[in-house]
C-alpha cells in the first residue's frame, strides 16, 4: 500500500487499524530497509516489485 503511494490514513482506514498503529509499522519499516525516508522506501518497494497493477 506505500509503494502505491497510499497516506497513512488510507492504509489506516482500509485495513481498519488506529493511524498510530500505522505509522509505528512504517518507522519499523523504514528502520529495517535503512531506507531513511518514506520515498526511497517506496523506489525501493516498487524496485522489488510491489505496488504495480498487473
């Protein structure tokens, strides 16, 4: 859902979770992939594959 470039709050509101649970997901994220900021975890995630329609 980041790698589509979806908010914290849409990925919050379509999976029914707090948008505090969200963000917290996200920092763990980034922190594993060293990745620094949200927008080259998503070159990284869209790199590997994810967040592409087909």
């Amino acid at each position: 859902m980041i790698a589509a470039g979806r908010s914290n709050t849409q990925i919050a509101a379509e999976l029914y979770l707090s948008g505090k649970t969200v963000r917290n997901n996200v920092s763990t994220i980034l922190a594993k992939l060293q990745a620094g900021d949200r927008a080259n975890m998503i070159i990284r995630a869209r790199d590997a594959g994810f967040g592409q329609s087909g």
